[in-house]
C-alpha cells in the first residue's frame, strides 16, 4: 500500500491489520519513551488546503511519535489564489524532501488526483477531501468501536454482528461517507438518519439502511450512535429550518441516551455543536467516546504512517 | 478545376460516380469522362459534408487552446464542411463587427463555412439584449443566437428574446440549465456524485428548462433550439412539445450518446463538461430520441480547453471536451452500428438539418447534381483506437482516447475545394483564401 486515500479503495485485511498496529501505537504512547525511530530521516509534510487545528495536529503528533521531521503548509482557502497550482505547490514541496503529503482539501477528489496523477512520488495521506472521504478519521472511529464494545478481544477481529446509527448531516459529511464504506467492510451494520435534504441522492447500493430520524434509529437498539457536526449555514440555504428543529428531531439527548442498551456508545468526529446534534451531558457521559476517539486518532495515523513506510521498502 | 469521385457508396446506398465542377456537384451516376483529379472511392461512403450546429472556436479572447483557423482544421479532419461558432468569445460576440470578424476570419482560413452564433443579451449577462437585429442584418447574417454556456435563465427576458429573435427568422438556441438548481454543480447528480461527493447537477435542472421554454416558444409562435440535450427527460418533453406542433428543435452530443457518469469515478477531468455526462439509461433514451426524430440533430459542442485546464483536480477542471474528429466514428458506433439509424439518417442528422436550423445555404439537396460541392468521403470499415494524435486543433482533451472507434474520414471537399485528401488535413496555405 503506497497511499492512503479512501476507505473505498481500503481492503478489510489491510484495514484490520491497521487497526492491529494501532494497538502497538497505544502501547509506544503509554511507555516512558513515547517514540518509535521508524520514520527518522524521514519527513512528513502535513499540507491542509483548508483549517482543521485537530486533524493536522494529531497527524504532527503521529509523526513526531514515529520520529519522522515534520513541515507544515497551511493555506487556508487555496494557493490557487496566488497563481500558483495545486500540481505545483506539491511538486515544490517535494523537492523540499516530503516523503508522505498529508493532504486536507475542501475540495473533493483531490486526494485522489494527486495520487493517480503521479505529480509526486511521495506517500499520499488522505486527511479529508471535501465532501468525499476522511479514511483516518473512520480508521479511528472503527478502532474506538472496537477497542469499547470487544475489549480485550479486539485485536484481529472485524466489527461483525455491531449496529452502528450515523444521524444527521450525512449529504455533507466525509465522516459519514468513509465510515459507512469501512464498518460494513468490517462486518457491521449501518443505520443512517437524516431529512431527505442532508441524504445524498440515488445511495441504494450503498448498502445502509436509511430511517427518518434519531427516532428511528433508536428504535433499533444500535450498539454506537455516531452524531454529525452539522454546519449552521446549511439553515440559510434550506437544508432545515432551524436549529431547535433539527435538535428536536436528530439531536442527541439524555433522553434518547437513556433508550440505548447501556453498552452502547455515543461517537463525535468534533468539534461538537453542543446542543445542536449532541447535548452536552450526552457529551460528558461516560457513554460518550470523544476525547478517545481522539487520543485514537493519534494511534491510527501512527498506524498508517508505519504501514506505508514499511510497504514501500 | 474539376474533381471526378468514383464508385462511393451514397450514403450508404448505391455505388454512383459524382462529378465536382468548381464548387457545384455537376453531376452524378455513372461518369465515363475524365477529370482533373480523380478519387477512388470504391468502398467508401460519401455523405454530403458535416454542419455542426455547436462549435467553441475560442477566437478571439482564447487562441490558447483554439483558433478559429484551428477549430477549422480540426472540423475539416472531422468531415464538416460548415460550423457553427459559439458567441462565449472574450469578447463575446455581441456586435455585428464582431459576428463579421469571426465570420470573415473563417473565410480566409478556407477550411470550412464559419458560421457565428450571436449571443441573446450583452456580454452574456443574461440581463439587456444583444444587438440581435445588428448582428442578423450584418454581413454575416446571423441567425443564430445563443448565450450558450449559460441558460437565459429569467422567464422574462427568455420571451422577449424568443419574439425579438422571430423578427428576424433567427433562432435562439437555449443552454438549458436553471441557474439555482445547478449552483457549483460539476457533475450529474446521482449515484457517482453521491459517491464521489461532488456537487450535482440534477436533470431536473434541464428538464424544467425545455418545459417552460417550448411553452413560451408555443405562446409567442417562436422557434426554438435546444442544445445539447442529455436526459431521458428532455427528450420526453421535447417529444411532447413536438406533438403538440411547438416549433422546437433538439441536438445530441456525441459524448452524451456514449459516455456515462462511470467514466468521472476516479476524479478525470477529461470527462467534466456541462451538461454532464448522465446515465447508461439516459444514453440509451437519447439514442432512440434521435432515432425516432425527437431529436433532430448531433452538433459537437466541441470546446477545447488548454492542457493546465485539464491537468489538474476535478474542481479546478474547466468543463467541455473536443469532439469535432470524433463525432462521425461516434455517430457510427453508437446509432449506425447499433442498430437505430443508416447513413442517409446520418446525412440528415449531421448535416440536412443542422443547415436547415442555422439557415446555411447548399445542404438542402445532398449529393445531387447542381448542389454545392460539399461532401465527406467515409472509410466506415475501418476501426481504431482513439488517441490523440488524431486531433487537429490546439487541445487535446477529447475524451475518446482509447476507445476504439469505427470510421475514418478519407476526403473531405469544401465548396469544391479538397481540405483532407487520403486521410490527412490539407497544409493551410493550399485552402487559404485571400
């Protein structure tokens, strides 16, 4: 495996032999020297098109753990508007020395333009592409998936026989998108809920089972309940009518919270809305993973890092 | 000079001699005198020459990626004797100096009839007409009017250009796409734009278009054109409004005739272009709409792009895809050999009635003795692969490359002038008009 670029393209061995690694990750960062030498020599260019503080942050630290040198290219918006290409702005940074391109992108399919186009030799990392796909963002929730509900016996095992509820913005959402490709390559099985004008259209060989709202969702007793950051822009473009609604109808709460088996858990990408899509007792709760999932996320790009060096000797 | 064409197949029927005399067809059957230059056509298929209704010819304001002396070429290599040149220029092609400009600079390339598209409002702004009646009193006489690559969107100003356009027995030729339904829309909305997470572009957003204007062309007693028609929807309503006896016309693109949405899985921009691609059942829908006449006629809607427009993300892509070499062998391979119409519909379709729409004159008797010499000599047995060597213009952004295709334009003869002998383009200097 040279890139990383989609969920799609990511075979359920390879994605479990991933989530495996990650395992060794969270032991490196709980030893005294939190470092593996893997990556020394080796630089790591985190290159975000578009503001993600977290993603781009928990990627350095993965980075850093692995021991690579880390460069950071931040360009809100576009370099486009300087004139200058994507093709270029990459190539340029590879001369630089990049060995992995971190790439976030507002822009869907960028990610995998670059990697098809051979613009660069370099290991693509695929941190979120517009509306298309954020494979380690659904790496990481499958891990916490499976770290919370098998425990101990998670290592080698897939997600099968797990019912997971994806709620809301899901027309929007690359968490969605690469979550619902990977858990059902895992064994799972996947709810979504929404209006019909957060769901993309024509996704009857998607797969999943579409409901109504949080509700219905509910109603099928799902072991994770995996709550949407939900833009409120989307409201002045008719998309809902308003927040009270949408809360009404695919919010989180303690009272939906308290009609889950108490096993199941409740999952955030962050930055939370709270009150929108998720309260913020339900956010608090034990049953909520948000602050793992980010301390997982850690784990699993260490993981992906790992992986592509030592595929490509 | 006089140009002796010997056993070509007459669009696809009988085996006939045809006899060129200057710039008219002197004669045709069997010929026993001799002639200054003689063809062979034995095995061939001779179709009167090509009109395409829909050409970006990008002069002036883009000669980066086209020319109107290359778009010429490139339309002669493609069989077409006469072309139609959008009026999305920069400048736009809003003034009779600037229809007179395109239309004489086409002239002194002497490939093939430019025939300029004026556009319906001022600089495209969809707001204030253009200067309709200046530019179809012109030397040019254009009787074509379209804003194309945008939609007149307003419901108002459509009217009015539809009635303003009729005074002068023009024609607007509407790009159907409503506005709003299709704000940064880059490919069909669907299962490939859901999974691909791309903004879609809904048939709707086309269909509601042709309904409400075939409606409005009905009220005021307009005629109207409809390009590049891509939905089983469209073709529906327009088979409708025919019925009905609303004057309306309708084109097809050879890459809607073959290319489905499948092709953009993996983010290439060589297949972004507006209207998108659509669906397998789409493709089949408009395929039997030209079979069935619903739709009148192919026209290219060749729009050539400079590489750096193509080499790049999805997003950032310019829409649009030549097509002016490829449009016969996609013709063939996708209504002859499959089944839904033969070579005279062929003659009808890409080149009767598309001069027929644009009012260009010499099309109306194809082949026969005392018509413009204007014919396009078909090898159709022989096939392909498709690459881009094959194109003459400035860009390169056909979609077709690696498909194997069917036929190979051997001659084409402009108004009696041979501007592709043997297969190959002739050099400018030897068509070139003073």
């Amino acid at each position: 495996m040279k890139n990383l670029v989609s969920t799609r393209d990511l075979e359920a061995g390879r994605a479990i032999a991933l989530l495996d690694t990650a395992i060794d990750m969270v032991d490196v960062r709980s030893r005294d020297v939190k470092k593996l030498p893997t990556l020394r020599g080796k630089t790591v260019a985190n290159v975000f098109f578009e503001d993600s503080t977290r993603t781009r942050l928990s990627f350095e630290a993965a980075a850093l753990a692995l021991s690579a040198d880390v460069t950071t290219f931040t360009a809100p918006g576009s370099s486009v508007s300087k004139g200058e290409s994507l093709k270029d702005t990459l190539q340029t940074l590879e001369a630089m020395g990049a060995d992995f391109i971190v790439l976030r992108h507002s822009h869907s399919g960028v990610a995998a333009t670059v990697a098809n186009n051979g613009w660069v030799d370099a290991h693509i990392i695929n941190a979120g592409d517009g509306t298309h796909e954020h494979p380690t963002q659904a790496l990481l929730d499958a891990f916490t998936m499976r770290s919370r509900l098998l425990g101990d016996a998670a290592r080698g095992n897939n997600l099968s026989g797990i019912k997971v509820a994806i709620v809301g913005d899901i027309l929007h959402s690359r968490v969605a998108r690469s979550n619902a490709l990977l858990l059902q390559k895992l064994g799972a099985s996947v709810t979504l809920a929404a209006p019909q004008t957060l769901l993309p259209r024509a996704i009857d060989n998607w797969g999943v089972t579409v409901v109504t709202t949080i509700d219905d969702a509910i109603d099928t007793a799902p072991d994770v309940v995996m709550t949407l950051r939900v833009q409120k822009e989307r409201m002045s473009s008719g998309f809902f009518p308003s927040e009270s609604e949408f809360s009404a109808l695919w919010g989180m709460n303690d009272a939906r919270l308290s009609r889950l088996p108490p096993t199941s858990i409740v999952m955030h990408p962050g930055p939370m809305n709270r009150g929108l899509e998720i309260s913020g007792s339900v956010a608090d709760s034990p049953q909520s993973t948000v602050t793992e999932q980010v301390a997982n996320g850690v784990a699993i790009r260490m993981a992906v890092l790992y992986t592509l060096m030592g595929d490509s000797r | 000079m006089t140009i002796l064409i010997r056993g070509a197949s007459l669009m696809g029927g009988d085996t006939s001699d045809i006899l060129v005399d200057g710039d008219i067809i002197r004669e045709v059957g069997r010929i026993s005198s001799s002639a200054d230059r003689v063809i062979d056509a034995h095995g061939l298929i001779a179709l009167p020459g090509l009109v395409d209704l829909h050409s970006h010819l990008r002069e002036p304001g883009g000669e980066g990626s086209e020319t109107i002396l290359s778009g010429s070429r490139a339309a002669a290599a493609g069989g077409f004797t006469a072309v139609h040149a959008m009026a999305n220029t920069s400048p736009v092609a809003d003034t009779a100096e600037l229809v007179e400009l395109v239309a004489e600079r086409g002239r002194l390339a002497g490939y093939v009839e430019v025939r300029p598209v004026g556009a319906v409002t001022k600089n495209l702004g969809g707001e204030q007409l253009a200067d309709i009646g200046g530019m179809a009193r012109s030397a040019a006489a254009v009787t074509v009017f379209s804003d194309d690559g945008r939609c007149v969107g307003d419901a108002l100003l459509m009217r009015r250009a539809l009635e303003y356009v009729s005074t002068f027995g023009g024609v607007i030729a509407q790009h159907s796409q409503d506005p709003r339904l299709t704000e940064d829309a880059v490919i069909n909305e669907g299962r490939v734009s859901s999974e691909l997470g791309l903004r879609g572009w809904p048939s709707v957003a086309e269909e509601s278009i042709i309904a409400r204007d075939v409606l409005l062309a009905e009220y005021v007693g307009a005629r109207l054109h409809v390009c590049h028609v891509s939905t089983a929807g469209s073709a529906d309503v327009i088979r409708w409004a025919k019925k009905r006896g609303i004057r309306v016309t309708a084109e097809v693109t050879p890459h809607h005739l073959l290319l489905t949405e499948d092709r953009a899985l993996a983010y290439d921009p060589l297949f972004k272009v507006n209207p998108p691609l659509r669906t397998a059942a789409d493709v089949e829908e408009l395929r039997r709409a030209v079979a069935d006449g619903t739709i009148d006629v192919v026209a290219t809607d060749h729009a050539p792009h400079a590489s750096a427009s193509k080499d790049c993300t999805w997003h950032d892509a310019s829409f649009g895809m030549v097509g002016l070499e490829s449009a016969l062998s996609v013709v063939q391979h996708a209504l002859v050999d499959a089944g839904h119409i033969s070579w005279s519909d062929v003659a009808r379709i890409l080149s009767v009635v598309p001069a027929e729409i644009g009012k260009v004159g010499g099309y109306d008797a194809p082949l026969e003795a005392g018509s413009k010499a204007n014919i396009t000599l078909v090898d159709s047995s022989h096939t392909s692969v498709w690459d881009a060597s094959r194109l003459h213009g400035r860009s390169t952004n056909s979609p077709f490359a690696e498909i194997s295709l069917p036929g190979r334009i051997m001659s084409t003869i402009f108004n009696g002038t041979e501007t592709v002998i043997d297969g190959t383009v002739v050099a400018p200097e030897l068509v070139r008009k003073t």
